[in-house]
C-alpha cells in the first residue's frame, strides 16, 4: 500500500488559475521525495491537496483520485486527514500561537489527542533533535528556529506521512544538514517524506526520487543528477568589490538583552558607504535583532551604533518617516509589509512615476499579477514584490533579511542581477542576512560572520566561500 498516490489529477483556483490537468503523482514509504519546481507553478498547491487543506480551506474545482494510506479522502475533513498527515507549511510566524516552545508543541498534540504522558515525551524526542529549548518564548526566537519549532510540532504528532514545505529556507548550513539527517532517519525507519525545495543542492543527496511541478503537470524525473545540472543556474559573481575608507555606520560594543536572555554581546564593526555587506551566522546567534538596531526599529541595551547618514538624524530634525526614506528595511517575513490591496498599489506607495512603477514591476517579473492581492501570491512571488516595494524608492541603505528564501535557481538569478544593477545604478549600502550560498558571495563586498560567543570576523567574499565549506 502506498503511502500517497494521485491519479489523474485537475485542479483551478477559477478559469484563468488552472494549476494541474490529469496528473499523477505517488509517494511510499521508506522514502524522501522532493518536489521541485519554479515559484508560483503549483508546487504548495500539491501539498495543500495531499494535507486535505484544498478543498477543505482553500477552495477551487477538483477532479481525480487522491488516496492516503490507500484511501480516497476527496469527502473527508480536514481533521481526519490531519491525523495521518503531518504538514510544515512555508511560513512559521502563521502557524506558532504559542507563548513557549513547549506549549506550541503540546498543542500540536492535543490536537489528535494524545494521551498526556506521551506528550511530554515527544517534547523531550523532538527538542533534543532540532536543538531547542522547551522553556524558550517562541517571540524571542530567531527566524530559523521559528523553522525548526513547526518542524518539530508536525514530528511530535507522530504521522507516518510528512509534508514539508520550504523547510531549509532560514535554516543555517548546519541546521539544514541535521534537519536532513533526520529525515532521512525517520524515512528508513518506515516514514514516507515529503519536501518542496529550492535548495536542491542541500537536499538531492538524500532524496530517493524528484518530481518537477511544472506546465500543469508532475513529472517523475528519471535521472536526478542531470536533472540538478539543468536546473542549477550559476550567479555570477561581482568582481568590481567596492573598497573605501568612507563610513556609514559605526558599531562600538553593541549589546541587547531581552529581559534575562542576551541577544547580542560586544559586537563592534564598521560599514563603508557604498559596500555590499553579507552578515553570515548561525540561527540565533542575533543577526536579525543586529540589522533592527542599525536600522533603527530596535534599541541596543549596550554600546552605540553611529550613522554618517547625515547627523541632522541624530539631532531629531528630520522625523522617523524621512529616516525610513533613507534606510530601507525588508523583514524576513513579507506579510509584515504588505498591506496595500494590489501588487500595482503596493510599489505605488513608495513610487509615485507610473513608468517607473511598469518598470519595477517588470524588472521584478511581476507585472502579470500587478492587479492580483498580494497574499494570494506564492511566499516566493510575495518576497519579490517586498523587495521591489522598498528598493522603488531607492533608499541609501537597503537590508535585506534573507531576500532570496522561496526563489528558485532562475530566479535567484535574476534577483542577484537586479539587487546588483540597483547597487551600482543608486550607489547605496546594501547588507544582506543569508543562509543561501548559491547567491552570498554574489552579494558581498565584505561578509560579517556573528559567531555565539560575541566575536565577530570580518573578511572578503572568499571568506564566504570558507563559511560554507565550499
């Protein structure tokens, strides 16, 4: 008996968003199989029907099989098929209601009911395999751990069926190959696995079989080597690094605690104006918390960070909204950003030229959905169209928080291309947090490794290439 298989497969949204027509689809177990792709063809839409999320919350006109554990649930609830379909979906801040780490894994199980004294052991299993603390608060966690806590609910549930989707996408490099480990593990031991995966590179050595979603179809790949060499696009790499003596911010021992928990200690470092800055380091180690306090959206505790912006800041003569015009920030998560009712609106809000709003979205390859809502569009296509929002109105700073989470090899192609053109076109400082190696190095000038301890290293694009072992 097959764990999941899908024969003959429709499926649209409505008459224009038709996703899949008569395709097929299987998954046993014993297995990992990914499922590959470019952004927006449909590659979460197969998870939502496989986890009974489409039809039962996300609506849209299906036809054909889909069987779990052999059985046909086109009629059943979403809570029945819960129980043997466990789903980590793309965005962890959606999915955690929990104060503590251990109250939001609990509740994971207390939805199918598992007895009590089972429960704490999960927590104590599923803790101690991605490296969480149960007592943490899950606000005060970085965006990789966010990650690595939905993971770790969906596994505390125990099904023998997990879909996951995006799960590396702020994963550190070591992160991502323990939580690969694992599931490799958890396949041999009888699960039948599932991802939906940009970074094929990371996850092809330990899948069994490859699906490419693509042209309202799923194709089974025969060979998956050739496969991965036709897909990898190579980013080039800027060579014109930028070198001057001519500061923007100034860090002298930067600290910030939260309470009790220290976030960020003695971190002292300069960044040159005009300079692509890459800020490398392990999940948790404060790089975000770092870029909130350069920009301004945090305070630090400690220490003081200096900007040679213009000091007319530092004497509060200019207000917080022509601050933000001149340092613009993207979050790691797009849906704190978007709030305005079309694509075409939300560049329109920074970006007041009609022709350069046609540009934008062209440069950014969205102009087809410029009069779709943006949280109807794919986390990629939503992260793209943050990006373009903040970069329209050409700040002299732009920070990037993991830009490239959700774009696949052409695309992050095409997004290395253009956050590069827009650098040398407009002059800016550009600082970038990333745990993707196709593009770091394509990214930096200089990279900034935040290590645990509070040291900090500062180096050149080659270091990057150490940082990854690459």
């Amino acid at each position: 008996m097959r764990a999941v298989e899908l024969n003959n497969i429709s499926f649209k949204y409505n008459e224009k968003a038709i996703i899949f027509k008569d395709a097929s689809f299987f998954v046993d177990y014993g297995e990992v199989v990914l499922v590959s792709g470019h952004s927006g063809e449909g590659k979460s839409t197969l998870m939502s029907i496989i986890s009974g999320i489409i039809p039962n919350v996300n609506y849209g006109e299906i036809s054909g099989d889909v069987l779990i554990q052999g059985e046909n649930i086109k009629d059943k609830k979403l809570n029945y098929v819960c129980r043997k379909v466990g789903i980590v979906l793309q965005n962890a801040d959606s999915q955690i209601i929990n104060k503590y780490v251990e109250d939001e894994i609990v509740f994971a199980c207390e939805n199918i009911a598992m007895p009590q004294d089972k429960m704490q052991k999960q927590i104590n299993i599923v803790c101690n395999l991605l490296k969480l603390n149960p007592k943490d608060k899950t606000r005060s966690l970085s965006g990789g751990q966010k990650q690595k806590l939905i993971t770790a609910s969906t596994l505390a549930m125990g099904q023998k069926i997990l879909i996951l989707d995006e799960p590396l996408a702020n994963l550190d490099k070591d992160g991502a190959k323990k939580l690969m480990d694992v599931l490799k593990s958890l396949a041999k031991s009888g699960y039948a696995i599932i991802i939906v995966e940009h970074r094929l590179d990371v996850v092809m050595p330990y899948v069994d079989r490859v699906y490419h979603v693509g042209n309202k179809n799923i194709e089974l790949i025969d060979d998956k080597e050739k496969y991965l060499l036709s897909q990898i696009k190579k980013v080039e790499v800027n060579t014109n690094i930028v070198d001057t003596k001519e500061l923007i911010f100034r860090l002298d021992n930067v600290g910030c605690k939260i309470k009790e928990k220290e976030i960020l200690k003695n971190i002292s470092f300069d960044i040159q104006k005009g300079s692509r800055v890459v800020l490398l380091g392990e999940n948790g180690v404060g790089k975000t918390t770092l870029i909130r306090i350069i920009s301004r959206l945090q305070k630090a505790t400690e220490g003081k960070v200096s900007q040679y912006i213009d000091e007319k800041f530092d004497k509060k003569l200019y207000s917080k909204r022509q601050w933000f015009k001149k340092v613009g920030i993207v979050y790691q998560n797009p849906d704190y950003q978007l709030f305005m009712p079309t694509v075409r609106k939300e560049i329109a809000f920074g970006v007041k030229d009609n022709k350069e709003i046609d540009d934008i979205l062209e440069m950014f390859n969205l102009k087809e959905f410029e009069n779709t809502h943006p949280q109807s569009l794919s986390e990629g296509q939503k992260r793209r169209l943050t990006i373009a929002a903040v970069a329209g109105y050409k700040p002299d700073v732009l920070v990037l928080d993991e830009p490239t989470v959700g774009q696949d090899y052409k695309v992050l192609q095409e997004m290395v291309a253009i956050l590069n053109r827009l650098h040398e076109t407009t002059k800016n400082t550009m600082i970038t947090i990333t745990h993707d190696a196709r593009c770091a190095k394509a990214l930096c000038d200089r990279a900034i490794i935040l290590k645990k301890n509070g040291e900090v290293f500062v180096g050149g694009p080659e270091d990057v290439d150490r940082y990854f072992g690459n």
